[in-house]
C-alpha cells in the first residue's frame, strides 16, 4: 500500500500519528497495541476536532494527568503537540510567565535502551532508532556536541516518545511501502525555546530537514516540529506533488490553533492500479561529444554501466561548425549521480554535464521460469492498468539457441507458445 503525506500546515509527531491513525481500518489493534508498552503514567486520548469545518483526530498525550504542552509556551524543542500553540507574535511571548512542571527528559543512550526494553518488532525498533538519530544528528551539530552528549528537551519527552513509537506501529499496521510527502510548510517568524528567541524553522528543525523541499507561506508561526520532521525525513521514499492515485481512505490529523487555514495533516492511502511511481529519484545525465572515436564512447558506455547506470543511450544531434555529434544520455538513481557525473567526466572528453531529475511512472514487473524444450527460460512480465506484457529474457533465448544449434527465433517462439 501507498501513502502520501500533505503537509499543508507542517507536520508535528502527533499530526503525524493522528492522521495515519484514523487510516487504520480496525483502531482497538493499535489502542491495544500502545496500552500494552506500558509506560509509566501516560495515557493516550484520541478525540475529534473540527477545523474549519473539516472533521479529523487530535491525539493527546498525557503524563500522570498533565497534557506537556500546556505548561511550555515555548514549544520549539518540541512538545508532541505541532507547535502551532505559539502565539502568533512570538518575539513579544517574553510578556507571557512560563510554568514548567518537572517534565523528566530523557538523553539519546536512554531513549535507545527505551525503544530496546519494548515489546515491538525489529523493524519499529530500528524506524525509532533511526528517527531519533536523524534528531540527535541534528540537535548535536546545532549545540556543538557529540551525539552521545546530547540531552534532548522536549524532543526527550515521553509525550514525543509516544508519538514517534506510535507512527512507527501505524506505517506497520497499515503495511506501506512506498511514502511520498509533498513540500513542507514551515511558517515564518521567530520562537522562544529554552535557548532564547530564534528563527523559524528552529535550527534543529532547519538541519534535519535538509535535501527536503520546504517554504515558508503566509502563516506566521512554527509549523513544523523537529519531531514532525524527523518522521517525514526517515519514512519518504520521495517528496513532491500527488502522483496518479486511487484513493482507499484519507486521515486529518489535527492541531491545537486555529489558523485561517485548516490546521491538519492530511493523509492518502492508496493504490496505482498496477502503475507505481519509482521511490527514489530518476536523473538523466547528458552531455554533447563531438570529438570522440565510437570505440572510445563504447568503452565509456560499458564503465558507466558497471557504475550502476539504469539505462545509457547515445543520441545524433549537430553541433556548432555543422559538426556531427553524439549526445551521450545516462538514466541513474539520486544515490549513483554524483559517481556517474564523476565517470562521465573522467571517461569522456567532455568538460561538464547537464543532469535533471525526472518522476516516472512504470509497470509492476516479474519473472517467471517457461520449461520448453531448449531448457528453462525466463520471461519478464509487465501489467498495470489493463496493460499486459510478456518478453522472453534474451540471454537465455541466446544461449538456448547457441547450445542446440537452432535459430534464435525457434527458441523464442517455443518460449512464447507456453504463455
């Protein structure tokens, strides 16, 4: 299953929670689920809210009896709630007087023997672990520390504790694969934290939240949590617009403020109907040679597909001078496209690259094994959409072909009467 993630208003760890929560088809799995961890005077109450006139859930979490959030104006390191509680004019909140009851926080060692001591699977565990080191990464490089030294403020509290450990439960129960979260919403303005009055989106926030597409808007305030954005940062496949969906069900997960806009996050579980837009990013790498032999663009050709090129193609194009040329094309993953831009430039004559990243859109594929009477074949299977197609795999084709001496199209044909 599919989910994506609209972060119109930011995101916050309990936005986060409600709007997958009201995705799950059965909720008393996941009640149950978060009673038994047992931890320590906290209860969890899951209520309705309306925001202009949109129905969705705000989970609140409590600490023997008191909600964390509403004792610290200052929500910036960053109660479970979205911090959407700041009054609009920050700078002037010094007006306000801070209550703070003794809120025990936690460090990163404790957190991690925390996730450790609970009865959940391996992969919650490892997603919390993982969460929490994208925070500690992140709170570490903002204070000038080390990650073993840090101490948490209210990213360290149980109610954020709750919060991450319960979205990692729900993407379980809910089984999604594939997380596509749209451009963040981070307001604008200035908070009070326990450092003093600082920029929004909070340093800490701002550094996690790098390589994520984000803008400020309109709304003056601190729209997305370091919380909010650690889950969104560890659990996208890929960020942008809605791709082509069918829509099963949609969560609201709602905020405490009301704003002029609806303050939730909406969630999307869907399907693609056989069609699935690829998790990581597609680049094409490119660049125009007109001075290479093909034997040298041959042998170019075959480094960059040891490199773990996806597809390489080379293209006739003119150049200036009415010169014939050949554009070299390269198609690869977010995580090879600084090894290939490296091969190509090293490889080739060219003196630089053009590369852009491009959403694609592809067939569910798989193979199976045809038993014919040349030997075992493979025969990759394409469908989606009504679509169906069926390709005898060529290596096998050919070497059938080769060791009993027929023609390759016999082999084939043979192959494709079985299916």
């Amino acid at each position: 299953m599919n989910l994506y993630l609209e972060c119109n208003m930011g995101a916050s760890g309990n936005m986060v929670m409600a709007a997958l929560y009201e995705l799950l088809p059965d909720k008393s799995l996941f009640h149950e689920k978060m009673n038994k961890l047992s931890l320590p005077g906290v209860n969890i109450e899951y209520t309705k809210s309306v925001k202009c006139g949109i129905s969705g859930t705000h989970i609140s979490v409590t600490v023997d009896g008191v909600e964390e959030h509403s004792h610290d104006e200052h929500t910036h390191e960053h109660n479970h709630e979205d911090s959407h509680s700041h009054s609009h004019d920050h700078h002037n909140s010094h007006t306000h007087t801070h209550t703070h009851h003794n809120a025990q926080r936690f460090g990163y060692k404790e957190l991690l023997n925390m996730i450790d001591d609970l009865d959940l699977s391996g992969g919650v565990k490892s997603n919390a672990k993982s969460i929490y080191k994208l925070i500690g990464e992140a709170e570490s490089k903002v204070h000038g520390t080390s990650l073993e030294d840090i101490h948490f403020h209210e990213v360290g509290s149980i109610d954020a504790f709750v919060d991450v450990i319960g979205c990692c439960i729900l993407l379980e129960f809910l089984n999604i694969s594939n997380v596509i979260v749209s451009p963040v919403h981070v307001g604008y303005g200035m908070v009070r934290c326990e450092h003093g009055i600082l920029p929004i989106p909070a340093p800490a926030t701002a550094e996690i939240l790098k390589d994520v597409p984000i803008y400020s808007g309109q709304i003056e305030g601190e729209l997305c949590t370091p919380t909010g954005a650690a889950l969104l940062k560890h659990f996208a496949t890929s960020f942008g617009q809605k791709p082509q969906m069918t829509v099963k069900a949609i969560g609201y997960g709602m905020g405490t403020k009301d704003f002029k806009a609806a303050n939730c996050l909406r969630a999307y579980l869907y399907i693609t109907q056989g069609t699935q837009v690829d998790g990581s990013s597609v680049f094409e790498i490119s660049c125009n040679l007109d001075d290479m032999t093909p034997e040298a663009i041959g042998a170019a050709i075959e480094i960059l597909s040891k490199g773990g090129a996806l597809d390489i193609f080379t293209t006739p194009i003119m150049m200036k001078k009415n010169r014939p040329a050949v554009k070299l094309s390269c198609l690869c993953s977010k995580e090879n496209l600084e090894l290939l831009v490296n091969l190509i430039l090293t490889n080739t004559t060219s003196l630089g690259v053009r590369y852009v990243e491009f959403s694609r859109t592809t067939l569910e594929r798989s193979t199976e094994i045809i038993k014919t009477e040349y030997g075992d074949i493979r025969v990759k299977h394409a469908k989606g959409d009504g679509i169906v197609k069926l390709k005898p795999e060529y290596d096998d084709v050919q070497a059938a072909a080769l060791k009993h001496n027929v023609p390759f199209q016999t082999v084939y044909n043979a192959t494709t009467r079985g299916l």
